[in-house]
C-alpha cells in the first residue's frame, strides 16, 4: 500500500504533462476506490491546480459511493472547499451538486448550501443549492436567515425553486417570506401561487395582512387581484388599519365590485365607516365606482352622498343618483328640492334635465320658491320637448309680482314660435285670459300674438274687442294687424277687417312698413284708393311689388286682364320706371303662358324705343333656350325690328350662331319634318331634297335678318362636325339662301361678282372633300347646278375661272347621275338645265349614259363645224320646199339624193325614218 501510495505521488506529480497525469489517474483508479486512496484523492484534488486533473479527480470523487467513506468530514471538507472556493464556475457546479446530493444524510451540509446560495453569484450553482436544501428536513436558523438575505437577490430562474423551498419553512417564516414575491415585477403565475399559499394558511400576522392589502393597491393583474380579495374576504376579522388600506385600493382600483362589496358588508359592523365611505365618493374620480356605492348604499340614509352624486361632475353619476333622490324626496323634500333645483338648474345634459323635471313634477306640491325657478327654467330651457313640459307645468303655477315678467315672456313666446302644437297654444291662451288686464306691455304684446293665433274672424273681433277695451296703441300694433289681416283676407270687408284697413291707410304715413306693403294691400283688397291718396313717387316705385303680389294670389288680380291692366295704367300714367319694364320682362320670360304678357309689353318698349345690351342678351338666351314657340316668335320680332339700335346687337348674334348651340337646340326641341319624304324625280330631288328636320331654328332666322358680312365664308369653311350633315349650320345657310332668293343674303351673295366667286370657291372645295352620299354635299351640288349660269352671265363675258368650269363640269355629272338613279331607263328625251362653258372632255369622261346619248348631247350643246352635214341639211331643207310646192318628183329625186349622198350625216341619222316614210308614200303616188 505503501508503495502505491508513493506511487502515486509520482505519478500525479506536477512535473509531469497532463496528459500523463490523466492516464496514471485512470490506471490508478482501483487503488483510489479505497479508504486510503479516497483520503490521498481529497487531499490531492484540494491543492491540485491544473483545471483538467482537477476536474478528473473531483469527478472520481463524486462517482465515489458513500458507504465506502469512512472518513465523511475530509470528504465534505474537500467538496467544499472545492465548491466554495475554486475559480472554475463548472468545477463549483459538480461539488455542489454532490453536496447536494448527499445533504440528507448529513444535517451540516445545509450551512455549506446556504452561504453558497448567498454569496455563488452562479444560477445553475444556485439552483443546485435549492435542491440540496429542498432535500434537508429541518432548516437551521442560519439557513433562515441566508434564506431571507438571499430572497431580495434570487435572478429570474431560481425564484419558483426557492418558493417551494420557503414553504417547507416553519411559520411564520413562510409569510413573511412570501410577501418579496408579491412585486409587481414578479411572474403572475408566481404571486398567484404565493397568494393562494398564503390564503390556505391557518393564521397571518397583521403586518403580513397590511403588506397583502398594500400589495393589492399595485397589483395589475386581474386574477392576482380576485385572489387577493378572496384572501381578504376569507378573514373573520379586519381591523382599522386595514380598511384604511382597502379604501387606498378602492381608490387605486374602482372596478373592483367584489372589493367594494367585501368593504361595504362590513358596514354593519363598523358603523364609523360611513364617514370614510362619503370621503371615498368625494375625493374617488372613477364613475363606476361612485355609481357602485349608490347601489350598494341605496337602502342607508347617508343624505351626503346623495348630495355629493347631484353636484358630481360626471352624468352617469348624477344620472345614478335620481333614482335614489325620488325614493327619499317624500322623506327629506325640505333638503334635497333645493339640492333638485339647483342640479337642474345647471344640469348642461338634456336627457338628465328631462329626468330631473319628471322627479320635481311628479313628487307633489313644491314651495314658491321652486315654483318661481320652474318658471325661470321654463324660460331659459333651450330643448323644445322639455320647453313643452316644463310649459305645461307652469300654467299651474299662481301669478305673483315675482313671476309675472316671466310668466307672460314665455307665454309670448309659446304663442310666437310656430313649433308648438296647437292645444298648448290653445292652453297658454287660455291661461292668458285669467290675468288681470293692465297697460303691462309685456301684456299687450302678449295679446297680439293672441291675434295671431285666432282662428276665425269672430274671434278676432272678440280679441280686438279686448285690444280697445285697453286704449291700445294701434301704431305701436300696426304692423301685427296688417299680417293678421292678410292672413284672414278672405273674410275682407268683414269687420274688424274693414276697419283695420282703413286704419292702416290712416297709420301708413307714420310706418315705412306699412307703405312698402300698401301695394300687396291693394292687390289683395282692390282698395286702390290707398295708392292714389299716396304720392306719384310712391305709386312709381310702387308697381313692380304690386305686380308680383298680383301674380301670387288667386284673386281677379292675378288673371291676364287683371295683370294687362295693371301693366298699361301704369304704362299711361307713366308711373312704371324703365328699369322696372327691364325686371318685369325677365319675370315674364320665366312665366310659363305668359305670351299675352309678353306681347303686350314688347309693344311698349318697341314703342319707347327700349333697348339696352341687357334687354338684347336676355331675349337672345331666351330665344336661344326657350320651349315656348308663340314666345320666341313675339321676341324674335322685338329683336328684329329693335336691335339694330343696341351696337353690339350683331356681334352677340354670331357669336351664339354656332353648331353648339344648334346640336342644344336639336336635343330639346320636336323637329319640324315628322316624316320621311319620297323622292322619285329629279324635280322632287330639286325641291324637296332639303331634309333638314331643324330648319326653322329660331336663332338662326334671327341672324339671317342681318347682313352676313364675312358670316357666310366663315360657316361654310368651317369642317362638319356632326354625323348628320343635314343638321348643320352650313346646311341651314344653304336651305336659307334656296327658300329666300330675294333676301338680304342671297342678295349679298349673288349680286357681287367677288362674292359670288367666293361663294362657288367654298362650295367647290367642300363638294371635294365631302364624301358621295353625304346630305350636306348633294345640297352644295344643287346650289352650284342652279346658280352657275347666273354667275356665267353676271360675269358678262369675262373670263371663267377655269378650276370653278370644271368643277361645274362635274357638278353637272354628278346631276345626270342623279337623273340616272331616278330613271334607269333615260332615253335623252329632256336633260337637266345645261350649264354654259363647261369642260366638253371632262363631261365626257363622267357621262352616266351611253355614247349615242352622248353624240346626241354633245351636238346639241357642243356644235361642231361639218360640210356635208350643212350641205344635207340644206338639200333636206329643198325637198321640204318642192314637196310643199307639190312637185312630187322632184321632191323625190332630192329625199333619193339625200340618201344616197349623205347617209354618214347626223341629220340623215336623226330623220332616217321620217325620209323612208315620205320617198314610200311619193312611189305609191308616183306608181298610181
């Protein structure tokens, strides 16, 4: 043994590698299992200092069994030592652990646990202690006391461990030590545990309750909180200094019924609480929790916080708090109707003033006082429903030299606005006829507003009755009987109607009012003695308002002889301004059916020679946008007789002469042609070919009443915009110029060579744009066909431009083939009018028919210099002579002649017939 011992010490001396030191500790392990070797081992391990071979030898110590130890204090000693003191924290981990491990079975193990648990800065060391200690049966006091220096330290991880271990403790240590895990910052499932831990403790220490109760008013979690309650509520008794703290909670947390409840059921033991709970309501700004103690505290007499929840700043409080205001109203009426009264009378809320008032009127008689603010309130109320309610309650209320201001303003304005219903009027009213009559003008305007609202005339005439009974002020009055009286107007002359009237002509002089309103007066009344006592001034500015009200009532004066007569007495009493004639013409240009109107007084400003560029651009808008044809028709002749005088009368003319306007014109207006027409011949072609369904635009018959200046060049340049060509400006300008030939545009036109030549110029150039089939070019081909000769023979033998002659060339084929279309079966008998100087080879080349029509045509039209037809027209012209003569002979020898010589000759060709004919008829002559 002795010799493995030394041995053993060189082998593991420190002059070796490691490498070798580790190997002999393997080969040595069988000795080292032994008493001697586990003693050398220890010693060993404690002063080696190389990491590897300290962590192989403490490992060999830690696999080491028990039971072969008999020396256990070396054996604790090293391990500790080893877990207390080495720089390795993995080292420290393993000795600890096998401390652990063994802590049972030796009861001084824990101190070594405990002081590494305080001051091993390690978690896994740590928890390695809990365990070892978890495993101890009794715990020292020292333990406790590292125990309690260690809870404020323990991380994050060991905090759950160490829980368990507190509760192995002995009370009361497991309280006191359960309230560090009561932080806010602690695990909720952790303080939930320690909460129920403590709740299933048989006893707690009143320091431990105030901890808990003080942890409840931090507490954020809801059911940490329910536990910490049911704690609370668990306990046979609570003292003072715990309520103190429960109210702190309450105050901190106002949701919590279940608190609130556990306080409140304590009442009745603890009557000095009453006090506290008024301070809670006061001094709490939660809501809910105010409205919890007015449930709670319903059946109580705490008048305090009755008070306290009307003067609350929060409605649903003071909404709370009524309920329990009526319940003890009959009880303590003398305190808490002026605590209502005030609360209602700054209550901003309308909901809660309505419930308010429904508590005042429904709980019996009220003192003066109250009655007089109910009147007040009436009277400042600004929601009409309580307006109403709060009416209806003070028409019960006695008169007195305080209310009596109060009382007839609200009544005046019950009987004022017109958003009250009828029977509450009707009970205002009736409450107005109890009051002692007096010059009170509060009184009196009270009255006219009860004129306001009779009903019939008889009882106007009972209220006007009352009105002279008070030698009223009828001037101050006027104004309310003139509008009474228009509303009874039917019922005039019928008294007091008449008499008011007579009074308001007597009083006009005294009320501008009243004099603006005479001619509306005398409208409705026919009392036209009222305007001729007044001035001419008055009567002239008077018309006009006359006029309208005229044309809004249903009288004799709103008919058209009514109105006619209005119009032309002012008219000969020259009591109508200029600008009045302008405004009345726009209200009849709006006036549907008032072309007699409109007539009438057109004739009068054509007569006064009235016109103004604002009188020319509203009968053009209206001639531009009205649907009233007769209308149009009496303003368009108004314009065409007058507006030359206006100077830019033709300027605002063309400039709303445009496709714009016409396309407006098509969409709202029937047109004219409601059938399509039949066109079968070239006539019809010429003269019934104008398929504009439009052509009787009212605007553009107004701008063909003025010269066209350079309107004609400037609408037929311009390109066709529309897809109906028929609907076109220029197609109007055309269809004008073929219905009026003897106008001032077509005279403008067709009288001036340089005109005319412009004209023809236009047509040409849209003829060759314009497609074949187009509406708007087969009437440019028609005008060019019918007015070419004219302009060949105004040229008077200058010379022809020869583009215009070749277009009038094609114009015409383009005619002919119109004839074509309309007879397939032409056989030259009548051709379309010829044009003069035409292109001979370009007609030529468009000819629709075939060669002999041709030669004939051309022959007629294009004559050509040929001898032998000139000598057989000449030998055909003798035997015409002879046979006439009656020598039949040689008549006939001249016809053989004819034939033989000249059958080549178109003459021959053209009377073939009518010569085989008659040389027949000289042989059967002849041979008889």
């Amino acid at each position: 043994m002795a010799t493995d011992i030394a041995l053993f010490d060189i082998l593991i001396s420190a002059e070796r590698s490691t490498g070798d030191r580790l190997k002999a500790l393997a080969d040595l392990r069988p000795f080292l299992e032994s008493e001697d070797g586990i003693t050398k081992l220890s010693e060993a391990a404690r002063a080696e200092e190389t990491k590897e071979v300290k962590r192989a030898m403490l490992q060999m110590l830690c696999e080491t069994d028990i039971a072969r130890i008999k020396n256990h204090q070396s054996y604790i000693d090293t391990l500790a030592s080893i877990a207390c003191l080495d720089a390795e924290r993995d080292i420290r981990y393993t000795a600890v652990k096998r401390l652990a491990a063994i802590a049972a079975h030796n009861h001084e193990i824990q101190e070594i646990l405990a002081l590494t648990l305080v001051y091993d800065m390690d978690t896994d060391v740590q928890l390695a202690s809990i365990q070892g200690l978890q495993s101890v049966v009794y715990k020292t006091e020292a333990t406790i006391a590292a125990l309690y220096t260690y809870l404020p330290l323990a991380p994050f991880v060991c905090r759950r461990p160490l829980l368990g271990l507190i509760q192995q403790l002995i009370h009361p240590h497991p309280a006191q030590m359960m309230l560090h895990f009561l932080g806010p910052l602690e695990q909720e499932s952790l303080r939930l545990e320690v909460v129920r831990s403590l709740a299933g403790m048989p006893f707690l220490l009143p320091e431990v309750l105030t901890s808990i109760a003080e942890a409840l008013a931090t507490e954020s979690s809801l059911p940490v909180r329910d536990a910490i309650i049911q704690l609370l509520a668990g306990l046979q008794w609570i003292d003072a200094a715990l309520f103190t703290h429960l109210f702190a909670a309450l105050q901190q947390m106002p949701d919590q019924p279940m608190l609130l409840t556990l306080v409140a059921e304590r009442l009745t033991a603890n009557p000095g609480l009453q006090e506290d709970f008024v301070n809670l309501f006061t001094q709490t700004k939660s809501a809910g929790l105010k409205i919890n103690l007015l449930s709670l505290l319903q059946h109580t007499n705490m008048l305090q916080l009755i008070t306290c929840a009307m003067e609350d700043p929060n409605p649903y409080v003071r909404q709370a708090a009524l309920p329990l205001l009526a319940n003890k109203f009959s009880e303590w009426q003398g305190v808490l109707e002026p605590v209502l009264m005030q609360a209602l009378s700054v209550e901003p809320l309308v909901a809660l003033r309505y419930a308010q008032v429904g508590v005042i009127l429904n709980t019996g008689r009220k003192s003066a006082q109250t009655d007089d603010k109910l009147v007040q309130l009436a009277v400042t109320e600004t929601d009409h429903q309580l307006k109403m309610q709060l009416v209806y309650a003070v028409c019960q209320v006695v008169a007195n030299n305080e209310n009596r201001h109060a009382l007839l303003q609200l009544f005046s304005e019950v009987l004022e606005s017109p958003w009250y219903p009828e029977d509450l009027k009707q009970y205002v009213i009736a409450r107005l006829q109890t009051f002692a009559y007096s010059n009170d003008p509060a009184l009196k305007k009270s009255l006219e507003l009860m004129l306001d609202q009779a009903k019939d005339v008889y009882e106007l005439e009972r209220i006007y009755g009352v009105l002279k009974t008070l030698e009223t002020d009828f001037s101050q009055l006027a104004p309310a009987l003139l509008r009474v009286l228009y509303r009874h107007i039917a019922f005039y002359p019928q008294q007091p109607l008449h008499d008011w009237v007579q009074m308001i002509g007597k009083l006009a002089d005294q009320h501008a009012e009243l004099r603006a309103g005479l001619p509306y007066l005398v409208s409705v009344t026919g009392a036209n003695w009222l305007l001729k006592n007044a001035d001419k001034s008055d009567q002239t500015g008077a018309f006009l308002p006359t006029f309208k009200n005229a044309m809004l009532t249903d009288g004799s004066a709103s008919s058209f002889l009514g109105m006619k007569n209005l119009i032309t007495e002012a008219w000969n009493n020259r009591t109508i301004k200029k600008s009045e004639i302008s405004e009345l013409y726009k209200i009849l240009l709006r006036m549907p059916k008032s072309v007699g109107l409109i007539q009438l007084l057109l004739g009068i400003m054509q007569q006064g020679k009235l016109v103004t560029p604002e009188l020319v651009k509203v009968s053009l808008d209206y001639i531009l946008h009205a649907q009233d044809h007769s209308g149009i028709w009496e303003v368009r002749q108004y314009l065409e007789k007058t507006g030359f005088m206006d100077l830019e009368y033709r300027q605002r003319l063309v400039s709303l002469f445009t496709q714009e306007n016409f396309d407006r014109y098509r969409q709202y207006n029937v047109p004219d042609i409601h059938s399509k027409r039949r066109i079968t011949t070239l006539n019809d072609w010429e003269y019934a070919g104008w398929t504009c369904p439009y052509a009787q635009w009212p605007l553009a018959q107004l701008i063909f009443t003025v010269e066209p200046g350079d309107l004609v060049t400037r609408t037929l340049s311009k390109p066709v915009t529309t897809e109906d060509a028929s609907c076109t400006l220029q197609y109007l300008v055309l269809e004008h110029l073929f219905r009026n030939s003897s106008g001032n545009w077509a005279k403008f036109i067709y009288k001036d060579i340089a005109q005319f030549e412009a004209f023809l110029l236009l047509l040409k150039n849209s003829i060759e744009q314009l497609p074949a089939n187009n509406a708007l070019r087969d009437r440019m081909l028609y005008t060019y066909w019918k007015r070419w000769n004219d302009y060949v023979s105004l040229l008077n033998g200058k010379p022809i431009p020869q583009a215009l002659a070749d277009t009038a060339t094609l114009v015409y084929a383009g005619v002919c083939e119109k004839l074509k279309e309309f007879n397939p079966a032409f056989n030259g008998k009548q051709y379309p009018d010829v044009l003069k100087n035409m292109n001979k080879d370009l007609l030529q080349q468009h000819w629709p028919w075939t060669a002999e029509l041709w030669d004939e045509f051309s022959y007629k039209n294009f004559p050509v210099k040929d001898p032998d037809q000139e000598s057989a027209v000449t030998l055909f012209q003798r035997a015409a002579k002879t046979l006439n003569a009656g020598n039949n002979t040689e008549a006939y020898q001249l016809l053989k002649e004819l034939i033989t010589s000249y059958p080549h000759t178109r003459l021959v060709k053209e009377k073939l017939s009518m010569i085989d004919n008659s040389i027949k008829k000289l042989e059967e002559e002849m041979n008889n």
